[in-house]
C-alpha cells in the first residue's frame, strides 16, 4: 500500500470519528504520536523523540531531541541523549545553537509508514471503544435513579440480568429481586437503576426491583399530583412483594391525598399493586401530630391512644420531601458514629411510645409475623409497643396498687415513729 493511500485513510479514520462519533480529531492526534512515540523506541530504541502527525496531509515525522553539550564523555556515553557543541554548530543554520539548547533532528525510517498504519488502527479502535463506553455511561447515568423498562435476558448464580437496550445489561442481585416473583428469560419488567459505575470494562448498571424508591417512581408516574407537586410522600416503608406503606400529604388544603393516591375506584393504586406483582399498599396520611401520624400508620387498625415514653414532641413544620426511603435511614442511624453530645445521644432511644388499641384488633395492629408495626414503626421512625385496652387497663390497676401500697406502707411508718 502506498504512502499516500495510507496517508488518506488516516484523515479519512479522523474525519469520520470526529463527524459521527463526535471525538475530537486533536484528541486523536494526541494519542497517535503517543502511541507512534512508544512504537518507535520499540523498534529502534531511540530514547528521547517526538512524532509529530501533519493533520493536513497526513505525514508523519520523527525527530530526536537531543541536548547540547561541551561534555564529549556524555557524548560518547550517550550519544541518543547528547550532541556536541561542534557537531551541532556544523548542522545548517548550527551557528545560533549553544550549550544545553535542544536540538531536533529527523530521524523518520524509510518504513515507518507501515508501523504507523499498524499503530492508527489500533489508536482509532481504542478510541471508538473508550468513546462508546463513555456514550452508554452517559445515557444511563442520566437513568440513575429513574425507572426503565428491561427484558431478562440470562442469569448466574450472582444476578439476573436485564437487556436495557443498545446491548447493555443491567445486573440485578437476589437482594434486589422481588421474592414472589420469578423471572423467564424474555420477561419485560420495570426495574430501578440503583447505580451506574464507570468501569474499565465498560459501564456497570445494577438495577432494583425492591428499592423503596421504585415504589416511589411508580406513584410519581401514576399520581399527577404527585409529579407536579401538590401532593408529597414524606416517607416509605417496604417490605418488597408483600407489603408497603406510603405516608402523604398535601400542600392544598382541598387536595385528599390518600384519596388522590388511591384514585376513582382504586385504579391508580391497583396500577402499581399490579406492576409490583400483588404488593400490598397502605397509603396512610402524614400529619404534623406524631400520634395521629401514629395512630394513622396502623391502619387498618383502630387505635385508642398513644402514650409516648417522653413528653409529647413538638408539632414539626412538614418537611420537604426526601428521596432517602425509611429503609435506608433507619440502616445510615444504625451505622453513624458521629459523637453526639449527652443531650443528645438518648434522643434515638427516646423515640418511643405505647399504642392502645380495642381488644378484638389488637392481632390486626400487630399484624401477620408484626409486620403491620414493624412497617408502622419504619414510617413513623418510632418504637412502638402495642398493647390491648384490658391490657393496659390491667397494668393501670397494678400501679395504682403499687402506688396505694407504697403510701400505706409510708403511713405506717410515719405512725410508729410519732409513737
């Protein structure tokens, strides 16, 4: 192949990088006469060169760079490195040069053409790849904590994955797998993308089907109101595949927002209940009251009163909403280990109450294996003990026994010292 025919493709693979893959042509270049500097001291061992790469025509050039010096034992012990002062004064227009200027010389080989062709290629190649990857982490790292809908397309014993489309597959771990769903190669789902890492490999997407915030996207996309911002979910509590419950609120008074998140006849909420393959769904009404919020996260049981273990807290301002689930702050509390000051480290602690409820609902409060209080308690962010009317009346009676016992005993006390 000829010089120039090479010369041409070469400015040919540029342009078209540059017009349909959008990398730069100088950023190419760069690369090249990097590449093209290594495989020159490979083949000739030349130490210090430069190649310099003409985008104009194609040509490419090679030049020793070597320091001028008076030092004739440097010269002889390395003759790559070091030029004399004399040799160097006897190249044309020489007479200017002094001592520890840098001198370039060419130093192009006859056959250089071939190498570089081999090199190019390799460049280009290593570029489109490092370019595509850099595309596919873009566009999905936009997709970072949206929605998309995937096809399963294999799986190991570590993850099932999921086609996204333009030959990407996002990995979703059993952590993340619903456990009442089972997965056929096929299979359209909607998953959420958790994270997107950058890899050498190329981009890493891992994708949720039991994320607290799936649950979340799914209302945004159901709910107007949500989307737009009249109504807001302040938190979430999910036990993936079997149970959910969404605390809302709304910033119109004449907005309901667990009528607005339920919809006509249910249809809104049985959209996401069927999407999340039979999940249970309890939207409950955020209020600034924590007992009625309480009292409002137990349903569908009926609660009596809620005793808390501490002076009633403050009514709160309600507050923005938050993309962190009360899965994942409950799990950052338990790990921080910020120093707190003696006032403030029983706060957590603090955080509890007792909730009476009629006798025939006390199983219903609790719920299957606790988990109507454990989720109440997550969305809440208290400790809650549950207790039945008889119960608590019982526990009454005994204190107020403990209380007249004690009295009595102080009575008789007092009368045998007067004595």
């Amino acid at each position: 192949m000829s010089k120039s025919r090479v010369n041409e493709e070469m400015i040919g693979a540029l342009n078209y990088l540059e017009k349909e893959k959008g990398i730069k042509k100088e950023v190419v270049i760069e690369a090249l006469e990097q590449a093209l500097e290594t495989a020159y001291k490979q083949n000739y061992g030349e130490k210090n060169v430069e190649v310099e790469f003409n985008s104009l025509t194609g040509n490419i050039k090679v030049y020793a760079v070597k320091t001028i010096t008076d030092d004739e034992d440097a010269v002889a012990e390395d003759s790559n490195e070091y030029m004399s002062l004399a040799d160097a004064r006897k190249l044309p227009h020489g007479q200017g040069y002094d001592v520890g200027d840098e001198i370039r010389e060419e130093v192009t080989p006859r056959n250089f053409g071939r190498i570089a062709a081999q090199t190019a290629k390799q460049v280009v190649m290593q570029r489109l790849r490092e370019e595509e990857r850099k595309i596919v982490y873009d566009k999905y790292k936009t997709y970072e904590n949206e929605i998309i809908t995937g096809e399963v397309s294999r799986e190991d014993r570590r993850f099932t994955y999921v086609d996204l489309g333009d030959g990407v597959e996002g990995a979703m771990g059993f952590r993340d797998k619903m456990p009442n769903e089972h997965y056929h190669v096929h299979d359209r789902i909607q998953v959420y993308v958790s994270k997107v890492n950058d890899d050498r490999r190329g981009p890493q997407i891992y994708v949720s089907r039991t994320a607290p915030e799936l649950l979340k996207r799914l209302f945004e996309r159901e709910v107007p109101e949500i989307k737009d911002g009249t109504v807001l979910i302040e938190n979430i509590a999910r036990e993936a595949g079997d149970r959910a419950k969404v605390a809302v609120y709304s910033n119109d008074p004449n907005v309901d927002p667990v009528g607005t998140c339920v919809g006509p006849r249910g249809y809104r909420v049985q959209a996401i209940v069927n999407e999340l393959d039979g999940e249970n769904m309890d939207i409950v009404e955020y209020v600034k009251d924590p007992a009625k919020f309480i009292a409002n996260a137990l349903n569908p049981a009926d609660v009596l009163d809620v005793i808390f273990n501490e002076p009633a807290p403050a009514e709160e301002p309600v507050p923005e909403p938050v993309e962190t689930p009360a899965d994942d702050v409950d799990a950052t509390a338990d790990e921080d280990t910020t120093e707190t000051t003696p006032s403030e480290a029983p706060r957590e602690a603090e955080r509890s109450c007792t909730v009476v409820v009629p006798d025939n609902q006390l199983s219903l409060a609790i719920g299957k294996r606790g988990q109507n209080a454990r989720l109440a308690a997550r969305l809440t962010k208290y400790k809650i003990d549950i207790k039945s009317e008889s119960e608590m009346e019982e526990l009454q009676n005994q204190e107020d026994s403990d209380v007249d016992g004690t009295v009595a005993d102080n009575d008789d006390q007092s009368s045998t010292e007067a004595e």
